[in-house]
C-alpha cells in the first residue's frame, strides 16, 4: 500500500489493460505523458534501431520513451560477443531523437519490479519471441504479453547488425588491406606476416582484373559506338554518292547542251559563209555571159593593136641594129 500510495503521489498511475499484445481499449492518462519502455542490444546502432525506436515514441500521442541496453555482461552471456563496447552502445542511443531516456545495465527478462521502478505503463518491441534466461524457450515478453501492456513494432527489412557483420565477414580481406594501407599493423589486426603477403598479392592481382575489366568494357563500349555511327556513315555516304551523281549527270546535261549549241553555232556560220560565196560566183557568172560579145571585140581590137605595134618595134630595132653596125666599122677604120 505504501509503494502504491507513493506512486500515486508521484503523479504515476499505471495505465489499465484487458488483453495482451498492447490492443487494449484503455483510456490513456491525460494528466501525464505515457511511459513507454523500448529495450535491446543497439550493437552498430543503425537506421533499422532509430525507425524501431520512432514507432515506440509515436505509439501514443503523448510518449515518454526511455530505452534499456544491456551491458557487455548479459549481452555476451546470452547473446554474443559485440562490435561496440556498452559504453558505445549506450552514446550511441542518448544521440538519437527519438529517445527521452535511456537505462543502462538493462535486465534481460522484464519483471513486474522492473516495470514499478521505471514507472513504465507500456513496452515496446517487434512480436518476434526471445528467449529468456532460463534456458527452456521461454519469450522475455511473455510476461507483458499477459498483462496487457505490451506495444508491437514493426522491424525494418533489410538491415540489421547480424547482416552487417556478415557483410564485414563476407569481405573480410578486403577491410584488412584497407586497414593495413590506412596504418593498422598486422598484429592490430591478428593478421599472420605469410598472411598479410598473400592478402596484398590478391589484392593486387584483384586491382589487375578489374582494370582489365574496365578497359574490356571502354572498349566494349566503344565498339558499341563505332557499329552504332557505322549505320549513320553509311547512310550519310550513299547520300553524298547520289548527290555527288546528280550533280554530275546535271553538270554532263549542261555540258553536252552547250557543246551542241557551239556546234550548231559554228555549222550555222559555215553555211553562211558558203551561201555568200555561192552567191558571189552566181554573179560573176552573170556578168561574163552579159558581157561577152563586147568582150570579143575588144579582144580582137587589142590583137590588132598587137600586131600595130609589133611592126613598129620591129622597124625601130632594125633601124638600131643598122646604125650599130656603123658605129662598129666606123671604130674598125680608126683602129
């Protein structure tokens, strides 16, 4: 009654429920916001944790979130080995908006006590069951489940911290060359030395195989582009040949035609010409046969002249060699 008494006076009053699983009709406290308890492990503290986390603090208009992770102990007890330390894992909660409070050194089965601490009225998981400490199978949520008080979230496929670490595990050579070239030792890495030279030499001839991939896929690529262009070269070609032989048969056509019209043009003017020489030898013809009795005449009259003067230079060139002749005796006697 006491503990009841100094909850109440606290202002802390657990919110009813009929049913498990949280799908209760209860009326939810107006003179305080409602206690929403979230717990789990947080290892490489992810989106899928931060989207958990946002549904457990919008599951009730007025939420106060607080958020249990178990220490390093429990976890590596009950679950395994962590990446991240509980100090980690813990920093890594306190920065994530949705979260008003977070518990540390959380149990790993959730008990009515814990519940009465805390001033918890709901908690918050995905309905996959856990199992409990004690080794039979039994859901840690078992309990909250039957009292009602219990809220399901959905988890975000996909992602996980197990298929993180898988991931890291699947390359796990790969993030020991990295960390050895970003200046990890090989111990550091628990990395044996016969180790450490094979892992580079498979580095080194995994960086070899890709560029050759790469160069193949350039050249892939730019044999792509030739057969590609090779369509348009060659239609680009067949129109400068049917282009190039219109315009020869046009220029040919123009050729011929003029070469035509020259010869036309030179026939044309030789048969003027023979046309006016034709018709000068028609009027020469003409004038002779006009003038041909005429001709006659004169012809004899010129013979008669012929003749007149042939007697008179025949009489003078006697006359000249008759007084040669005296001329020459006339010489002789004055010898």
């Amino acid at each position: 009654m006491d503990d009841d008494n100094a909850k109440k006076s606290n202002g802390y009053h657990p919110a009813s429920s009929n049913g498990a699983g949280g799908n209760s009709d209860q009326p939810v406290p107006s003179d305080r916001p409602l206690r929403v308890y979230a717990d789990g492990i947080y290892d490489l503290f992810h989106f899928g944790h931060a989207a958990s986390l946002e549904q457990a603090k919008k599951s009730f208009p007025n939420a106060y979130l607080l958020v249990g992770c178990c220490n390093d102990e429990i976890t590596y007890k009950y679950k395994g080995k962590t990446v991240m330390t509980a100090a980690e894992r813990y920093e890594s909660l306190r920065h994530c908006k949705w979260v008003d409070e977070v518990i540390t050194d959380a149990p790993w089965v959730i008990n009515q006590e814990f519940l009465d601490k805390h001033k918890i009225d709901y908690v918050a998981h995905d309905a996959l069951p856990y199992a409990d400490a004690s080794g039979a199978g039994n859901d840690v949520y078992e309990f909250v489940k039957k009292v009602g008080r219990f809220k399901e979230t959905k988890r975000t496929d996909g992602i996980s911290t197990s298929d993180i670490i898988m991931r890291i595990l699947k390359d796990y050579n790969q993030y020991v060359i990295r960390n050895l070239d970003r200046g990890y030792t090989r111990k550091e890495l628990g990395v044996s030395y016969v180790k450490e030279k094979r892992l580079r030499v498979n580095m080194r001839l995994k960086k070899l195989q890709e560029k050759v991939k790469e160069q193949q896929e350039k050249v892939g690529e730019k044999i792509q582009t030739v057969a590609m262009h090779r369509n348009e070269w060659v239609d680009n070609a067949n129109r400068w040949v049917v282009g190039f032989l219109e315009m020869f048969e046009e220029g040919c056509h123009k050729m011929g035609t003029a070469i035509r019209d020259r010869i036309q043009e030179r026939l044309m003017g030789q048969e003027s010409e023979e046309m006016l020489l034709n018709g000068k030898d028609d009027e020469d013809d003409d004038e002779e046969y006009y003038y041909d009795d005429d001709d006659e005449d004169e012809y004899e009259y010129e013979d008669g002249e012929e003749e007149y003067y042939d007697d008179e230079q025949q009489c003078s060139t006697d006359e000249s060699t008759d007084e040669n002749d005296e001329k020459k005796t006339t010489f002789e006697g004055k010898r």
